[in-house]
C-alpha cells in the first residue's frame, strides 16, 4: 500500500516538472534560441490614437521606415512617411 502512495507522489511530481518545463519554454524558448523564429517582416505598431467610431491614426514602423496612416470607416490614407538612418545598417 505504501509502495502506491510513493508511486502516485512521484508520478505527480513528474507531471508538475515536465508542466513547469513546458511553461518556461514556451515564455523563454525565443530569447534562448530554443525554437525557431517566427517569420518576421519588420512590421511593428508603434502607437495609435483613436479619433473616433472606426476612425484612428497609427504610426507604424517597417523595417527603416516609419509612416503615419490614418484609417477612416471606409478609406486607408498615408499622412507622413520618413526613413530611419540609424535603422538603416
């Protein structure tokens, strides 16, 4: 009967590790290189203000290149665009 206890505590304790092994490789696996990358495109929103119902502008950087663009209900606009030299190299 005690060899059951020992064997159920250790089978749980296993679960908990190979758990706590999953979830720190999941939030750490990019910043070590354990997993490939994701594809990235250089694609990133760096901020967005919402003017009103369906209406905002965002400023989004691509690669070395920063634009400003201004959505509407139905219409898509580039308002400023400007290159980033020290993004450049």
């Amino acid at each position: 009967m005690e060899n059951i206890y020992f064997s159920v505590i250790k089978m749980l304790l296993v679960v908990v590790v190979l758990g706590c092994a999953v979830v720190l490789f999941c939030r750490y696996g990019d910043k070590l290189k354990l997993r490939p990358a994701s594809k990235s495109y250089g694609l990133q929103k760096v901020e967005t203000i919402h003017l009103g119902y369906k209406k905002f502008v965002s400023v989004v950087e691509i690669r070395n290149r920063t634009l400003v663009i201004g959505v509407g209900e139905k219409e898509l606009s580039l308002l400023a665009e400007w290159t980033n030299e020290e993004k450049s190299s």
